[in-house]
C-alpha cells in the first residue's frame, strides 16, 4: 500500500519505506525511522514530531494545511 500521508502510515504500517531520489532512503517501524531529521531530508519540509494519542506512534500534530485566500 501506497501512503502520502504520514500521520495514516504511522498508525497504520508496521514497515515503512522512505524513498527519496528514485532510491530507499530509510525503511523500518514507523517508531524507528520516523524522525524530524529523516522528514526533513526526505521530503524537505520542517516539523514537530510527538506521540499518537491512541498507540503511540509518531504523529505530527499540526502542519500548514491548505491556505484559502
């Protein structure tokens, strides 16, 4: 299965795979490989990481969003 969205693989994977340049950059548990410094690299965007509410996996809490103007 194929996730963009970061916060649904966490919770949802037990492996996950981060490709970055047409190659795997970082795979394992969400709670090993999901760090500010790999989501920087790999997708080139700053966050805060904190712990799921529900099992405990790496969640972002709050992100930009879509801006209506």
């Amino acid at each position: 299965m194929i996730l963009h969205d970061l916060n649904l693989a966490c919770h949802y994977a037990d492996h996950i795979v981060a490709i970055h340049q047409q190659t795997v950059a970082v795979q394992g548990p969400p709670e090993d490989i999901m760090t500010v410094a790999m989501i920087q690299e790999v997708l080139g965007i700053e966050v805060t990481l904190s712990e799921g509410p529900f099992l405990g996996t790496p969640c972002i809490p709050k992100g930009k969003g879509r801006y209506i103007k």
